[in-house]
C-alpha cells in the first residue's frame, strides 16, 4: 500500500488539467481495496482501507481531528471506479498537505497568507467602467466586513499600481488567521486558489459561501470572457481548481465538531 499511495500522493503533476486527465491513462492504478472505512484511535479518526490503517506520502498516519472529516475522506476513496485517481481526491490531497507540511511548519503559512492580505486581489481595481463595477459590488462588502468584523481598513489601487496597506490594518486581518493546522491548511488553500486572503477569511469566518467567494474571485475572468469568448482551457481548470476550493470548504465544515456551542474550540472531538 505504501508503494501504490507514494506513487498517487507525492509526485502529482502540477499542471491541474494534466491531472485532471490522468483518469484515462494507464499509468493509474487497479483499485486495490473493496472498501474505505474510518477507524477511531489515540483521540484521532483515521482513514481504513479494508480495515487497514493508511499512512501520507511522508509516512504520518493519515488521522483527523474528527470523524465528519475522516468519513469525508474516505467517501473520496468509496467513490473511486476501477482505476484510483487522486485527481478526483483533493480533499485526501489537502489532508496530506496538512498532515505532512502545514502541521510542521504553521508560521511560513500564516506568513504567507499575510503577503497575500498585503497585495490583496480586493483592493486593485479596473480602470474599465463597467469592470470596475462590477468588481465593486462583488468585493465592496467584503472589504465592509474586513472594516467592521476585523477593524481592517484596507486601501484601494487602481490598475496594477502597487499601494502599500496600512499597517494597523494588517496586523488586525492577520490576527483573523487560525493557528490551528487544519483551519489554516484550508484558509491558506483557499487563498491561494482565489488570489484573495480576504476572501478566504470570509469563508472561513461564514460571511461568504465557497460559491460566492468562487464567482467573485472571477470576476475578472468572467468579463474578458464575455468580451473575447469563452477559454475551454482556462473553463476546464476552474472546474478542477473550484473542487480543490470546495474540498477546504468541506474541512472547514467538518472541524465545526471541534467547536461548542458558543463558537470556542473544544478539548476532544
């Protein structure tokens, strides 16, 4: 199982249309297991295939804080045909990537998503009219709740002209970032598949939904679309990258098991 599970997890092609075409190829693997499972251990839900505990490229046990999301992983691997391909996977992936990077290495990802609040995709504006607008409905309450719910008060740009942020502003968003690994792997996921921190920390604090947060990260695209017709290229990426946005959405959701009811986070799962 190690062999097969390094082969899928470690060396993906970065390319997310390259992977999302590996389905037909033959290079993928003959499902090897007749059922997917989740087992309960040490205070941890790991992922079981035909009872049998599964281990991430970097040999961690592939375990999860609480059931909603180890039962969602292993849905991913219930849902596989005849061939396993980790295209069709990216929760497992996020799970890896978490378990083998971000928990090991938690302040070079909040530093990151920090660079991302400081050019954020929000505050650059079009110079064209009706571009312009529309990126100032879809982005305008954003920023509004980033002022009111984070006492961030971020500065606007118009083109590609760099403006610095305020400090204070800053260090209030970054504030909003989670120390823990799991919230963090999805929010900085989040980030980088829209080009926005902000808008990752508005799913992640519920005032957007991963679909809201989606078409307003592509407001732009949309618009040269309409403009020069539609790219099935750049279409077909979208669609594997928006299920690499959904999947840190369903971790997100599934940490709530975590929290009580008043919103603090609990002692076990």
């Amino acid at each position: 199982m190690r062999d097969i599970f390094d082969d899928l997890f470690r060396g993906e092609p970065i390319d997310p249309v390259e992977a999302a075409r590996r389905a037909g190829r033959p290079q993928l693997p003959r499902r090897f297991y007749r059922s997917a499972g989740v087992g309960e251990a040490e205070g941890e839900f790991r992922l079981l295939l035909d009872g049998r505990p599964v281990k991430t490229p970097a040999r961690h046990p592939l375990a999860v804080p609480t059931r909603a999301l180890a039962q969602a992983i292993a849905d991913e691997w219930e849902a596989q045909g005849e061939h396993i391909d980790p295209a069709r996977m990216p929760l497992t992936r996020l799970a890896n990537s978490i378990l083998d990077g971000v928990r090991t290495a938690a302040a070079p990802v909040a530093a990151e998503i920090g660079k991302y609040l400081a050019s954020d995709l929000l505050v650059y504006r079009a110079d064209v009219p009706g571009l312009a607008a529309r990126q100032a409905a879809l982005w305008h309450p954003v920023l509004d709740w980033a002022r009111e719910e984070l006492g961030a008060s971020f500065a606007l740009s118009e083109g590609v002209v760099f403006v610095e942020q305020p400090a204070a502003a800053l260090a209030r968003a970054r504030r909003a970032v989670p120390d823990d690994p799991w919230r963090l792997g999805a929010l900085h996921s989040m980030t980088a598949l829209t080009g926005s921190a902000l808008l990752a920390l508005a799913v992640l604090r519920g005032r957007l939904s991963v679909e809201d947060a989606w078409h307003a990260a592509h407001v732009d695209e949309d618009w040269n679309f309409e403009q020069w017709g539609r790219d099935a290229l750049a279409l077909e990426r979208r669609v594997f990258r928006f299920a690499e946005m959904q999947a840190a959405a369903t971790l997100l959701a599934a940490m709530e098991e975590k929290r009580s009811p008043d919103g603090a986070p609990r002692s076990g799962a």
